[in-house]
C-alpha cells in the first residue's frame, strides 16, 4: 500500500465583524497589494456569488501573517478592511 499526499491546501474568505477588523488594522503594519503582484481575488469572490461586492482594496501583513499562519505553513492571508473580508490560501507539507 502506498501512503497518501501529506500536503494540504486551504483557501476560502471570512467575513469578519468591524471590532475585530479595527483591532488587526491598528496592531498589525499593512501594506496595499499591488495590482500585478496580487492573486487573482476578485474573480473567485464574485464567481462564488455569495458576495454583493464590487471592487476590492487588498492589504497584506507579514507580521499578521505570523501571527496567523503556524510553521509549516506557506501562503497568506488578505485583508480588505472597507468589506470587511479576510482572504486566506495556504498549504501545509
């Protein structure tokens, strides 16, 4: 028997309330994700159809990410603080 992929993947969003988002915008340094060096974001929000939202304003923090993400795991988190979204993908292997 041969053993299975070790790696897994994990991607999806979270919708988080205005406390919480305030609370990682004043602890954390962010930075505004360039246009040509982000992923493509936008296009799986609106192809998923559970988001009324027209334009997207992406951030990104290492020290978030830190915080976040446990070693052993590659990939990030993106934060859009006017909708109120966390954007994650990741692996772990």
């Amino acid at each position: 028997m041969l053993p299975g992929p070790t790696d897994y993947w994990m991607k999806g969003f979270l919708i988080i309330n205005e406390n919480n988002l305030n609370e990682f915008k004043d602890k954390y340094y962010w930075t505004l994700v360039e246009e040509d060096k982000k992923p493509d974001l936008e296009t799986e929000f609106l192809e998923t159809g559970l988001l009324d939202i027209n334009s997207f304003e992406w951030y990104y923090s290492e020290e978030f990410n830190n915080y976040v993400k446990q070693p052993g795991y590659h990939g990030g988190f993106y934060v859009d603080f006017d909708n109120g979204i966390i954007y994650f993908d990741f692996v772990r292997g």
